[in-house]
C-alpha cells in the first residue's frame, strides 16, 4: 500500500478504516468460536482515482468485488475505470508493521471509498461493506482468516464476533456480529514485539501444529472457546 496520498481528486470521498487488535478468542474464532476484538486508533485512508492501477492484491480484489455488487445494484455506470489509493502509513513503525490489522483496514477503506464514489451510504450499508472488504481480503490471503479484523475496522469500538468454521476454497457463512459496551475500568495497553508477522503464515503455522499435535491443540482451542 502506498506510504502517502499525494494525488486527490477533488469531490472524491476519503474513506477512512480503523485497524484492531484481538482481545481474546484469535485462533478459536478459526474454528468456528467466539472471539472479542477492538477497534484502535490507526487508520488506513482511501481514495477511489479514476485512471488509477491497483497496488496490491488485497487493494485489487476488493475493487473488483465492489465493482461486481455495484453492478448488482445498477451502479456500476456510475463508476469509471480506476482503482483507490490507500495510506496505510500509520500501520508501521519504520519499515515493520506493527500488526494491528493494516490489510484488513485497506480492504475496508478500499470498498468504502468505491461506495462512496457512487454514493452509497457507507454508514448505513455496513453489510455491504463487510461483504465486498471480507471476500477481498479473503481473496488476497489465498482463503485464509475469519473476517474478524474486516468486521472490527468496518463497524469500530468493542465488538463480539462469530463464525461457523470455514474450509479454504469454500464460501464461508454470515458472521455474528454483536456491538460490545467498554467494560468499565478496563485499560488497553497493546505492546509490540519489534518485529513484523505474516498472519496467514502464522495461521498456516498453528494448523500445522494442530496436525502434529491434535490432542493438545484441541485443548487450547477449548480453552480460548470457553475464555472468549
């Protein structure tokens, strides 16, 4: 994504996504348990520019889903050829992501600012925007996720989230999503190791570990189910 906007088109809405962080349940939501996340105050910033060529594969599929459901709208005419530009710049410290959902947040200031070109009501059409951002993003990650980061940046604050477990390749289900009230007294502090991760590597990681492992995978996947 790109480090800085510095082209704008006059009259073109700017879109802006939060990232998330994970508060409990991160892998159990991968097999279909409940998880609670946060939304946190870095954003990705975006721009739909006519003419423009996407620059990465998460910005590019989320931009072809928004054209197909804007075509299922009959708004599809009202889009011209281009793309949007993300600043995803607030995700970093130097050249390290800070893992706070930089992708995710893309995906979803990606199909708000298209939506927003055509002049759909981003704040009323959450729906839309979590479907057009989740298959994106899905797209982009070869299948691999819950749709709980997507599902953090598009509706913000405390949220419960939950799936039924999905099979890469296939469709996955509609999320349960559930508006959460800050508990009180609680206080957030997110702490970053230093160094940057691949999310798909690392849940291609815990898989394998499941296959080696499946007794006690299981048992720290019930744990998480039942914490969460």
């Amino acid at each position: 994504m790109n480090e800085g906007i510095t082209r704008t088109l006059r009259g073109s809405p700017v879109v802006v996504a939060p990232g998330k962080v994970f508060l409990v349940g991160e892998y159990a939501v991968l097999e279909g348990g409940a998880a609670v996340l946060a939304a946190v105050s870095r954003h990705a910033v975006g721009q739909y520019l006519p003419e423009l060529t996407p620059e990465s594969p998460v910005i590019a599929e989320t931009v072809a889903r928004a054209v197909e459901a804007l075509g299922a709208l009959d708004l599809g005419r009202a889009l011209p050829a281009g793309s949007v530009l993300v600043n995803t710049a607030g995700f970093r410290q130097g050249a390290s992501k800070l893992g706070l959902g930089s992708s995710a947040a893309a995906a979803v200031a990606a199909a708000g600012a298209v939506l927003a070109f055509v002049g759909v009501d981003i704040a009323a059409r959450r729906d839309l925007l979590f479907g057009i951002a989740d298959e994106g993003h899905r797209a982009a990650q070869g299948g691999i996720g819950s749709g709980g980061d997507i599902a953090a940046s598009v509706h913000g604050g405390f949220i419960g989230y939950l799936r039924a477990k999905t099979v890469v390749g296939e469709k996955p289900g509609k999320p349960i999503i559930r508006k959460l009230s800050r508990p009180g007294g609680l206080e957030l502090r997110v702490f970053w190791t230093g160094a940057g991760a691949s999310t798909p590597s690392l849940i291609r990681a815990v898989h394998a570990f499941a296959g080696r492992q499946p007794a006690v995978y299981r048992g720290l996947i019930d744990e998480l189910r039942q914490t969460a």
